[in-house]
C-alpha cells in the first residue's frame, strides 16, 4: 500500500496549538500531511473585529497554492461558506474544496488519500475527495461549546461517526458516548507530550523569562504558580481570586491570550497576566513555576469530557499540578493533585512548594514518569490502529 496522503480539516495552523497540531506534525515527518485550516462551525460576525480580519485574511488566501511548513506539512487556507446547512451551500463548497485539494493532491499524491476529521462539520466533504479511509479524532465534546450549535453540530457528528473507519477520543467519557454509534471503531487514545522540548525546563543553561524573574523578585522570592493556556470563560476565575486572597504572598502567572473578563484582577496585584507565549518559550516559563493550577470551572460542562495537554506537558517540565476534579486527571500522577475548594488547593499548592525546597532532585523525578508519553509514541499507536482497519 502507498504511503498515506493526509487531508486533515482542523483548526487554523496560527492558532494556539493543540493536540492536532502535536499530532499532524508527527505524521507530517513520514507522510505527505496537508492542513486545511478551518471551514468555520459558526457563522462569523462582521461586528466582531476578531471575526472580520479573519474573512478578510481567508479571501485574501484562499486561492492561493498550499503554503509548506515543514517537513512534508502544508497549510492549505480554502475559501468555503462557513456552517453550511442547505443542500445548496454545502454542493458549493464540495466542489470548491475538491478544487483546491485537487490542485495539491496532484503533487502530495491520490493512491491513498486519508481524510482525518478534526472537526464534527468535515463530514460535509467525506466521499468527495477520493478518499480511502476517514478518521474522526475527536478532542472536545462539541455539543458542549456554548458559543456552537448544539443541535447541529451534534447531527455532523452523528454521521460522522457512522461514517468513519476509524474514531480516536481523548477521554474515556467520549469513548463511552460514542460507542452506540460507533461500536468497536472507537478507540481511548489519551495525549502524548512533546518530551524533549518541555525537559529543558530541567537544564541549568536554561535562563527564566526575565518578566517571570522579575515577579519573582518583586516578591521577594515567594513562589510563583502557574498557568499557560486560552484564558476562556471555562477558567475559575472565582477560585483564582480567593487562592491569591488567600496568599498575598504568593505570586499568580497565567500566561495565555485573553479571551474573557478579568478586570477584577486590576486590584489584585499578586495576579499577572503575561499575553500569549509560544510553545518554544514555554519550557522556560515552566523553569520558573513553583507549582502549576489546572483552574477549569466544573459548572462548564465541557470538564467531562476534557484532558488538557498541557498537564503532561507541565509534568514533563518537572512541574507538579494542582487541579480542579477533571476526570481525565484523576489518578494520572502523583505528581498531579486533585483539589476540591480554596483550603484544598492551598494545602496541596503548600505541600508542593515544601517538597520542591526539600527534594533537590524532585523535578527531575517528575519529569522521567511521562519519559514514554511521547506524541511520536501516540501516532505510532494511532498508524497501527489506521493502517489495520
């Protein structure tokens, strides 16, 4: 059999990354892997300055040829109708697609093309771009997007996952919903973690943001705990403010875009917000967390179903964890701590802290436990699994 072709309908590639771009770009190493990034699973606003430079960029880029990344990765940006619903709109953008992908598939290859399902709504062009096999790998319950229409993104899904040779889920609660539909297609696959990037955190020549290192030593060395990540709604913002109450002394970092309200945070000066990072920083920043929260609100109903890269990716960086009950976490590590109100995370944030002052060599004892959670040793699992179905 030829090597495969990916055809991968995800997010748009400057996006904050996921386990989609984790996983794309380890199977862009051997294989032709071409990105489409988003076809949209809400209607933009004009109103919205976000939304409007979005379309403009898309119109701008979207006849354009496939812009090579890396290895044998390329970001293709189509122009489609976004959330297509009529019979109409939804032949228009197949064939507009089919266009595109065409022009690429000529060159990446057509004997065995794959089409990897990122997103519910790419069920709209299965069977129209001469693929082989279509896999769904699903890291949310989309359902549960509040900003996304429920009932029709549940009916993509649906038949989406009738349709897929292959399903992967993130989390055992996905697995479970998925399986009257999808029976023995669907497989648990938890994520994998860029190992040898977030160990540098355990490197002595590695030097500490000098933003970080200048919190640190405006409070006079008391710990710092941290957070990178899309700083949505989904975060507790409520329980960020009571643990900083709670310690004035401790010093709060949450490094991520902001994408919610936190003017409450301008009379709280032991909570920093840092703005985006990227991921080659990161490692960095980890060097100079004490210890790391996972705040998810558990009113959000998304929690059931979620498993954040990023708490593999903190241990690996030798950073212990103090969490909201996400299911995902229970019992991963004993390096990651479930917490149940303020008191509980203070307690378990306190008792890390004293550990790593304790334990010179603490760190690297966490990181060596996620020494096998590599992507690449997940999209090995994963081809296993594509290749024999």
């Amino acid at each position: 059999m030829p090597t495969p072709t990916i055809l991968a309908f995800t997010k748009d590639w400057n996006d904050v990354p996921t386990c989609t771009t984790h996983v794309l770009r380890e199977m862009g190493k051997t294989m032709p892997v071409l990105w489409i990034n988003s076809i949209g699973t809400r209607k933009p606003s004009l109103a919205s300055p976000r939304d409007f430079r979005r379309v403009v960029r898309r119109v701008r880029e979207g006849f354009r040829r496939a812009d090579h990344k890396e290895n044998q990765l390329s970001v293709l940006s189509p122009v489609v109708l976004p959330k297509a619903q009529s019979i109409f709109v939804k032949g228009l953008n197949r064939r507009l697609l089919a266009w595109a992908v065409g022009r690429e598939t000529r060159r990446m290859g057509r004997e065995n093309i794959e089409l990897w399902a990122f997103i519910p709504n790419a069920v709209d062009f299965a069977g129209s771009l001469g693929e082989k096999k279509i896999i769904y790998y699903c890291p949310d319950d989309w359902t549960k997007f509040t900003f996304l229409d429920a009932n029709w993104i549940n009916r993509c899904e649906q038949e989406l996952l009738r349709k897929a040779n292959v399903v992967f889920a993130t989390s055992r609660y996905l697995v479970e919903k998925f399986r009257p539909i999808a029976h023995d297609r669907v497989h648990y696959l938890p994520h994998g973690v860029n190992y040898e990037l977030f160990a540098q955190a355990l490197s002595p020549d590695l030097p500490i943001p000098a933003d970080l290192a200048q919190i640190r030593t405006s409070s006079l060395q008391s710990p710092i705990i941290g957070f990178y990540g899309n700083l949505y709604d989904w975060i507790d913002f409520d329980l960020l403010a009571e643990l900083a109450r709670l310690r004035p002394a401790w010093s709060f970092v949450m490094i991520g875009p902001v994408l919610a309200e936190i003017t409450r945070f301008q009379a709280i000066p032991n909570v920093h917000f840092l703005g985006r990072r990227e991921p080659q920083q990161l490692p960095a920043y980890c060097k100079g967390f004490d210890v790391a929260l996972i705040p998810y609100r558990l009113t959000d109903p998304r929690m059931e179903s979620v498993n954040p890269v990023k708490l593999r990716e903190l241990l690996a960086a030798g950073v212990p964890v103090v969490a909201t009950d996400i299911p995902e976490i229970r019992g991963l590590s004993q390096f990651a701590q479930i917490a149940h109100s303020p008191s509980q995370f203070i307690t378990a944030l306190a008792g890390f802290i004293e550990e790593n002052y304790r334990n010179p060599n603490r760190r690297r004892e966490i990181s060596e436990e996620r020494r096998d959670d590599t992507w690449s040793n997940r999209v090995r699992e994963i081809r296993r699994i594509v290749d024999a179905a």
